[in-house]
C-alpha cells in the first residue's frame, strides 16, 4: 500500500514521543491502531462484496449464455422435427396418390377386346407348373384355360 521502510517507521515513532510524550503515546499509539483496524475491515468489507457482486454477475451471464445455448438447440430439434414431419406427410401424400392411381385403373371399365380376354384370364388361372391329371401323367398347361379338344384327349 505505502512504501514506509523501518527507517521511515523509525523516525516516526521519534517524533511522536517527542511531540506527544511518553503519557500520551501509548493512547495514541491504541488510537491510530484502532483507526487502522477499522479501515482494514472497511476495506475488506468492500472488497468482499463486490467480489460478491462480480461473481454474481458472472453467474447471471453464464445463466444467459446456457439458457441462449438451450433455446438454440431446442429450435434446432424442433425444425429437425418438423422437417422430418413434412417429409414424411409429402410421402405418405406421394404414396396416397400412388395408391388411388392404381385403385383408379382396378376400377375403370376395360375396354372392348380387353374385356373378353380378361373375362377368360378370370375364369382360368394361369399357372407355370405343369397341371397333373387323374392318372398321374402331366399335360401342358393352356395359357387361357383347356379347350374343350384338349379335355377330349385328356380323358381318352
């Protein structure tokens, strides 16, 4: 605080005794120390408190900084979130669609020479293994059903 060597210190208390006397230096002497003391705790008192009040302000901003933090990744989840969401709605969308276009042809009416032929595919399956008659031997299998001249030669 100040620069007083033990010489200074020195020269000090020989005056005091001087201008004081040896009755009254010993008062003096309690007198400053008290001041000193009560200076050195006002001093501390001060320096403790705004202490206090910059470690307070400290953790007020950490507060900010991490509540700032946490609404950034919350809004980041969130649009993730919603853009998942839209992504799914546009395929489900696509896949609706997908699925009312093939409904639609199910449904629509076929026209003339189709119609007959898928009369016959509906009346017959048509199946890739060969077809087993009652004896055991194997025949072809028609691709629109057996004809009334194969099931002639078949039961012969």
């Amino acid at each position: 605080m100040f620069d007083i060597g033990f010489s200074e210190l020195f020269v000090i208390a020989i005056v005091a005794l001087l201008v004081l006397g040896p009755e009254r230096l010993p008062k003096a002497a309690r007198f400053a120390g008290l001041w000193v003391r009560r200076a050195r705790a006002q001093w501390h008192s001060v320096k403790s408190e705004l202490e206090h009040e910059l470690a307070a302000e400290e953790l007020k901003r950490n507060l900010r900084d991490t509540e700032q933090s946490l609404r950034e990744a919350h809004d980041e989840i969130k649009s993730g979130f919603d853009e998942a969401r839209n992504r799914i709605q546009r395929e489900g969308d696509a896949l609706r669609r997908g699925v009312d276009e093939i409904d639609a042809e199910l449904r629509s009416p076929a026209t003339g020479s189709d119609t007959a032929e898928n009369a016959e595919n509906a009346e017959a399956p048509v199946s890739s293994e060969p077809a087993v008659d009652v004896e055991g031997s194997t025949a072809a299998v028609e691709p629109h059903g057996p004809t009334p001249a194969a099931d002639a030669t078949e039961r012969k």
